[in-house]
C-alpha cells in the first residue's frame, strides 16, 4: 500500500486530531519532538495531516502572515494561497520555481520573493508614512499586510506550466490574475478593503478609486517590478 510521510513537530504529549468529516476524534500520545508520521491515501487522517502541512508550509513560506495580528485573517490568507495552489495544479514546492512575472524576460526572481519583496516594501512605506505624519495617515496594519500577501495570488491561475517553460493559461488570457484573485479571496472570506486591494494594484486599477492600503501595494509592487526592468 503507498503511504505517505509527514514530518511533524509536536509540542506536547498529547495531540488531537479531528479528521475531516469523520465525527470522530483521533487522541495521539506523542513524547514532545520531531515525528514522521505515515498514512495511507484511503485514512481520513491524510487528507486533514496533508491539509494542515501545506497550511504550516504556506506560513513557512511567507513568514509575513505572522505579523497579521487577527487569527481569522491569517486563516482567510493562508487558505486562499491553499486553494490557489490546489485549483492552479501545482503543488508548494513549485512556488520557488514560477517567476512573479512572463514581462521580464529569463526572469529568475520568483512569485514568493517578490510578493515577500512588495509586502516588506508595503510595511516599510507604510512605517515612514506613520513617522512622519501620525494620525493625519490611517492605515490599517493587518488590511495592508493581508493585501500585499495576496495581491498576485491569482498568478498560480493566471500562468501554467508547459514543458519546462511557465507561460500563460488559457484562464489567464481570460482573467488577469487581479480578478482571479479577487474571486479566491472573496470565496475565503477576504473583507472588502482587502479585495479591493487585489483588484485594483496592477493596471486594473488605474483610473480609479485606491484606499490608502491598496495604493501602498500599487506602488510598492510597480517598486519591485520596475527595478528588476520590468515595463507596462
Ligand atoms: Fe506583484
């Protein structure tokens, strides 16, 4: 039978673990430390360790979503990525191998360096704004955060892998990826002012209304893309 392995960290002795749809709620007694831990495709308990290990991947990944303060919004973050991934076809591994753009070519910077790149510039822009001028600036920390996190993450719909070169879906032809991901992000519960921030950072957005948060992620993403040669 093929088994799957799954690296796990436990922290104290005894660990609960509800699998999904089971109505029943699996104890584990674990001495605190590093486990593998293997499970067949058919246990209910793979499907929910697989579920939960992208989620811990996800986090890992954009060590950012930690400085969210509202568990439920880091929640709604990291399940919007999951299902991005899931629905794009591509597993996690992959997000350090698709490049955050198709418009610079041989681009060797990839789509979870750059969104971390727009989201520390986000922060940084938006601590100075702070310094400088107190209240005459509302910014909402854990809306602009969010934002920057999932501004491109409609991106792992927008492109597709062929052969060993990534280039447009078919989806992404259709839907750029500020309305793909302003789709994912209102399925997963995302607030309004962070879809707006999705919809409108790229040239979607031009012309329009852009809340504070959202031109912050404007111009810190076009920051990011300009710099490495990137043109409209
Ligand atoms: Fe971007």
């Amino acid at each position: 039978m093929q088994r799957r392995n799954f690296l796990c960290d436990a922290f104290s002795s005894e660990t609960n673990i509800e699998p999904y749809g089971s109505g029943q709620a699996c104890k584990l007694h674990l001495i605190p430390g590093r486990f593998l831990l293997q499970f067949s495709p058919e246990s209910l308990i793979y499907g929910f360790a697989e579920e939960e290990f992208m989620k811990k991947q996800i986090r890992e990944l954009f060590p950012e979503i930690a400085q969210i303060k509202d568990e439920k919004l880091r929640q709604q973050v990291v399940s919007t990525w999951e299902e991005a991934i899931r629905e794009g076809g591509w597993q996690i591994d992959d997000l350090q191998t698709i490049p955050f753009t198709l418009l610079i070519p041989d681009c060797r910077i990839d789509l979870i360096t750059h969104t971390r790149g727009v989201t520390q510039t986000a922060i940084q822009v938006a601590g100075v704004l702070i310094d400088s001028y107190g209240d005459r600036v509302k910014i909402d920390s854990d809306v602009l955060i969010a934002g920057a996190i999932l501004h491109d993450v409609g991106k792992v719909a927008e492109y597709v892998r062929e052969g060993d070169k990534v280039v447009k879906s078919k989806s992404g032809k259709l839907l750029r990826h500020p309305f793909s991901g302003s789709a994912l992000a209102y399925k997963h519960g995302l607030s309004q002012e962070v879809i707006h921030m999705i919809a409108t950072h790229a040239k979607e957005g031009d012309g329009g209304h852009r809340t504070t948060e959202a031109m912050i992620v404007h111009y810190a993403d076009f920051i990011n893309f300009e710099s490495l040669g990137g043109k409209v």
